[in-house]
C-alpha cells in the first residue's frame, strides 16, 4: 500500500477510502493500519477527510444491507409476526441517547445492519455516527501525526482526551444498565 501511495497518490487515495468503507463491513479488516502512511503521502487533513468519509460510507452501506434484508432478517423469522411489530426495540423507536452509546461502543458491522435491519431513522442514524466516527478520525489521524512528529504533548493531551471519552461512555453504559 505505500509504495502504490508513492508512486500514485490519487489511485492510492482512492485505494484508502474504499479500504476505510471495507473496514466497516468486513469484522477483519481495519484501515486503522493504513492512518500512517496516509498522513506521511497527503498530510493530516486530507487523510483526515478520506478516512472520515470512507468510514461514513461504509457505515451507511452497512445500514442500507440490514435496511434491504429486512424482511429476511434471522430475527424477524424467529420472532411471531405481531411481537415483532409490538417490540419497542424492533420498531426502530429507540432513544437517540441509547442509538449513540451503541454507536461508540459495539462493532459497526452490528450496529449498522441491526440499526438498518429495525429501520431506525436514517438521519437519526447518520447524526449518531457522524458525533461518533468524525471526532474519532480526528484523534486517530492527529495521534499518529504528533506520533510522527515527536510532538508528546499533543500526543498526550490528545490521549487524555481519548481516555476521558471512554470514561463517559462507561458512566453511560453503566447508566443505560443501572437506571436511577
């Protein structure tokens, strides 16, 4: 992959935002890898804008494949015709709050076929992603950056950063579990 960054940096641009998509519909691939040479071929903003918007497809694709095989879902088979259509989960009225803490925390090759397969609200879906993938991106590519650069005060405060929204999102798992 670096040297076809090289030697052509649009292809190897191209390359990259389809293996960011990929790397949300498939478990075992991951662009994460890739953030590296990026940054060294386009710099970090650019890097940045591929990486976030092949993750963004990627998680719309995911959502549109359980969207489409809706009505061949294993869950919908298993499930009675009405208690499917009664179940709060199933109906796609979940709460936003909720939609978002799954967002930051399972996997999105569940999250976005599940989410598309109970045909939560697409925007609804798009707005979660976008407050969970876009910063995420963020750090990942200013991380590896400072990394590059020997810059370990950004580098820590960026991980602080990092920490403290693990921090929130296990206050909130644990709220979500344990409801005052």
């Amino acid at each position: 992959m670096g040297e076809s960054i090289r030697e052509s940096p649009v292809w190897g641009a191209v390359i990259f935002f389809f293996a960011s998509a990929c790397s949300v519909l498939f478990l075992f691939l991951s662009s994460v890898l890739l953030v590296p040479l990026a940054i060294l071929a386009w710099g970090k903003w650019l890097t940045f804008f591929i990486l976030s918007g092949g993750w963004l497809c990627g998680w719309m694709a995911t959502y549109a494949i359980g969207r489409y095989f809706h009505n061949r879902a294993f869950v919908e088979k298993k499930l009675s015709d009405q208690h499917f259509k009664n179940s709060i989960f199933l109906s796609g009225k979940l709460p936003f709050s909720f939609v978002l803490i799954v967002v930051s925390s399972l996997p999105a090759e569940i999250t976005g076929y599940a989410l598309g397969a109970v045909r939560y609200p697409f925007w609804s879906f798009f707005l979660a992603l976008a407050l969970v993938e876009i910063p995420f991106a963020f750090l990942l590519v200013f991380i590896g950056e400072s990394f590059f650069l020997e810059n370990v005060g950004l580098l820590i405060g960026l991980m602080v950063l990092l920490l403290g929204i693990l921090v929130w999102e296990v206050k909130n798992a644990r709220r979500m579990r344990h409801p005052s």
